[in-house]
C-alpha cells in the first residue's frame, strides 16, 4: 500500500484535472530563452503566476530577479524537523523558442487534442512544474483539513522540509537561475536529495518498459578556434587558405572518438541487457565489459535501435566534439586569412578540461595545430549522483509500485540540466518526472522539437508517484 493509494480516487481525478489546467496556464505565458525583445519578462511572469498560486494556498513564496524579466521563484513546506535535510522539487520554468509554422499546433496555445497537451515545455518542463505543484497542494490541503496553517505549521507526516524550487536561465546554462541562486540564495537549494527533469519516463525497447532515471550528467567545454591563414586573390589559390583549413579542422574533430565506459553507463548497460532480447543483451554486455572497440561498438548500437536511442547511446560512451559554427570570407574573390570555428564538446565524468583540449589538439594534428588559437569559451563540470541509497531505493520502488512492469535502471544524460548548480552543494540530483508514455511515443524528439507533448495519461499516472516519492522520503 502506497500513500497515494489511501487516497481517495475521486480526489485524484480532481487533483489531475487541476494538474492539466495548471499545466496549460504555464504553457500561454512564454517563457523565452533567450528573451525575445517582444516578450522579455516571461520567466518572471511565470514565477509571478506560481508565487499568486502558491500565495492562494496560504504559503509565503519569494520571487528573485538578479537580472530584470529572469524571475525564479521557491517556496518552502515545513516538516517536523526530526528528519534531517530537506527534499528539493527543482525545476526549471524557461523554454527553448519554438517556430509556429512547423508546428500542428500554436507552440503557446496549450491545446488539449488525441489526449494530448501540445506546447512548448510540455515535457521540458513545465510538465514536472506542475506536478510537482499538484504535490504542494495535495500536502497543503492535509494540513488544512487537519485544522493546520500550511506556512508556518509542519505538514503532517512531513519529519523533512519540502523546498519547491522553479529557476529561470536553466536552456543558457543557469547563469541568472540556478548558478545564481546556489552563490546567494542556498537555502532554496540545500537538501538530502532532488528530484528534477530528465528521467523517470518509460521507454519502450522490444517490448519492455524501461525507467531511466538520470544519476549523472556529461559536462561541457565548448571551444572557439582561430585559424589563420594567409589573405589572398581568389583567382589563385593558395593552400592555407582559411576556409579550406577550417574545413580539414572540422572533419578530423567531427570524427567519433574512442569509447570509455563509465561506472553508471556499465550499470545501465547490464541492466538494459539484462531486460531484452539475447541478441541485443549480447551487444550490451559486450559494450559493457569494454570489448568492442570504437567502430564496432557504434555499428552495433545502429543495428540495436531506433536512431534517436543510437545517437544517444554513442554519445554517452564517450568524450564528443561537434562543430557548429564555421565563419570565413567576406567575398567570393578574396580568399580568407581568418576563419573561427566553434566545436561543442561534451565530457564524460572522469575527464577534465585540459584532456579535453589535448584531444582537440591531437585531432587538428601537428600541421594544422600551428594555425590554430584554441579558446575555451566555458567550463561546465560534469556530475555524477549515488546509484544508491535511501532516495534511489525510493524512487526505484515507487515506479515499481505503481508500474510492477518497470525496470528502472540509472542513466547519464548527454546534455547539463540545473544538476551542475546543486552538484555545486553536494545535493544528490536525480532525473525523475515520472511519466508513462505511449510505447510509440518519441520523446527524445518532443525535446526542443516540434509539437512538443505530453499525455493526458502520463501525467495522470506520473502524480501519485511523485507524491509517494516526497511521502516516502520524508516519511
Ligand atoms: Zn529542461
């Protein structure tokens, strides 16, 4: 018997249906990131809108805005005290653009269509915002209905404080939202454990439901390079022209690197193998214990699944350099002495910034590497939470709970969430949103992607689950 299930199930229905609308309103107010100049202050009407809700349910929420239109907002349920740190419900209230003319509907119109809700941060990640405020109010009306003031009383039950945290700046690497409120504002971050996006939804692989839960992120060292070449007439070549050098540059750096398989990957690996068909285990296992080598591992991830997994999978077994930005010439007949290229790089836990850089060198190699001026543009630390311990066991036995057919199993994520900003206090950060989706469902493309959603259903199922989790925790 789960504490959700003691619930009545006319009360969820009801908690669900609020859940949904809570979920469209935060849809309509775009929260841009960048802020577009038609429409600069959206995360702090986001974090305005939450505050007057939260407001309405008797707490004392705190809006900040280190810089002008980039609200974050918190709010803080009392336990008993006798349970230790609090428990973290983060998330981030910004988006990523989203260009209508792609879209089956408005990005920003919240339709509810096929028992879907459309609109950019449906899943990322105003989905989990609203679950988690779903849970807030189910706590706060326990405190209410047992004659309790939700803002200064402890909730019952609650032996460990609940911070509700909802950051701005989280899609441009978290400067003025998380980064900004671990330096100034801790208290709304400090905890034995959070919960937060990328994580706890199904994927469906031959036929079996798997919960990756996000343990660990890869960080990242996104360079600038410099080339020089030698400025020139277009109507005789020369060989160090800059545009042809920075073409030679990006193919030797776009070209896959070695695999490394880190402690959390061979986890996820044995424990992927261990739920799928023999064929496929096989691979797994052999990726696992190291045996294949970079070309053959890659081969035989392509034959393994659909490509959206394939392209993750790759990058999660090793350091990864993409060039995104080329820039050369300023006109057809003058042949370039400049070209500046920029390369995405994303490191596994285990490598640090200067053995990231010695591998860009190496790839540009001793002929190119003198025409080159390497700048790191940013650093961010990759993280690594316990496989392990009191909150994964929760949550692994939670799913279980409501899903006696997952198989949770840790995972890293290729990209940085607002994981680096608590990694920074030393708060164990999990990926867990708990959805159940359709085993059709491409969810790793509704990310940034078009017509982003998320199922009615999903969110139904993934409610009670997140309310165990908090219960469970701070119980
Ligand atoms: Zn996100």
């Amino acid at each position: 018997m789960t504490p959700a299930a003691a619930i009545p199930a006319t009360t969820w229905a009801i908690a669900h249906e609020a859940l949904v609308a809570t979920l469209r309103d935060l849809i309509r107010i775009p929260s841009i990131n960048p802020p577009p100049a038609e429409a600069p202050d959206g995360e702090t009407r986001v974090a305005r809108y939450l505050a007057e809700r939260l407001t309405a349910l008797g707490l004392r929420p705190e809006v900040v805005e280190p810089v002008p239109g980039r609200g974050s907002v918190h709010a803080r349920l009392r336990g008993d005290g006798t349970g230790g740190e609090p428990f973290l419900l983060l998330s981030h209230l910004d988006v990523v653009p989203a260009s209508a003319d792609r879209w089956s509907h408005d990005p920003f119109a919240a339709d509810v269509a096929d028992g879907y809700v459309y609109g950019r941060g449906a899943v990322d990640m105003k989905g989990m915002i609203a679950l988690e405020l779903g849970v807030i109010e189910r706590l706060v009306e326990e405190a209410r209905a047992a004659g309790l003031d939700p803002a200064t009383d402890p909730i019952p039950g609650l032996r460990r404080d609940v911070l509700f945290t909802c950051t701005a700046d989280e899609e441009a690497g978290s400067i003025d939202g998380a980064r900004w409120i671990a330096a100034h504002r801790p208290d709304w971050l400090q905890a034995a454990g959070a919960v937060n996006e990328c994580g706890g939804v199904s994927v469906t692989v031959g036929g079996r439901r798997l919960y990756p839960i996000q343990v660990a992120e890869k960080g990242f060292a996104p360079y600038r390079i410099h080339i020089t070449g030698t400025w020139g007439h277009g109507s005789m070549p020369r060989a160090d022209n800059a545009a042809v050098l920075a073409a030679r540059a990006i193919e030797r750096l776009a070209a896959p690197g070695a695999i490394r398989i880190t402690p959390v990957m061979t986890r996820f690996l044995e424990a992927a193998a261990d739920a799928l068909p023999r064929e496929a285990a096989t691979v797994l296992r052999r990726i696992a214990a190291g045996e294949l080598d970079a070309a053959s591992a890659d081969v035989a991830i392509d034959g393994l699944c659909d490509p959206m997994y394939a392209r993750a999978l790759r990058a999660l077994i090793r350091d990864t350099i993409s060039p995104d930005i080329v820039h050369a010439g300023v006109k057809y007949n003058v042949i370039p002495g400049d070209a500046t290229i920029e390369v995405d790089c994303r490191v596994l836990p285990g490598t640090t910034e200067p053995q990231m850089r010695a591998e860009v060198e190496r790839r540009l190699g001793p002929d190119l590497l003198p025409a080159c001026e390497i700048e790191l543009l940013v650093w961010g630390e990759p993280v690594e939470s316990p496989a392990h311990g009191p909150l994964w066991d929760i949550l692994v036995a939670t799913l279980l709970d409501h899903d006696p057919d997952a198989i949770p199993l840790p995972v890293m994520v290729p990209f940085a969430t607002d994981a680096k900003a608590t990694a920074t206090l030393g708060v164990p950060t999990y990926g867990f949103s708990p959805l159940r989706l359709d085993p059709d469902e491409r969810f790793l493309e509704r990310f940034h992607g078009v017509d982003e959603r998320v199922s009615l259903e999903a969110l139904r199922f993934g409610l009670p689950i997140l309310y165990d989790v908090v219960r469970r925790f701070c119980g």
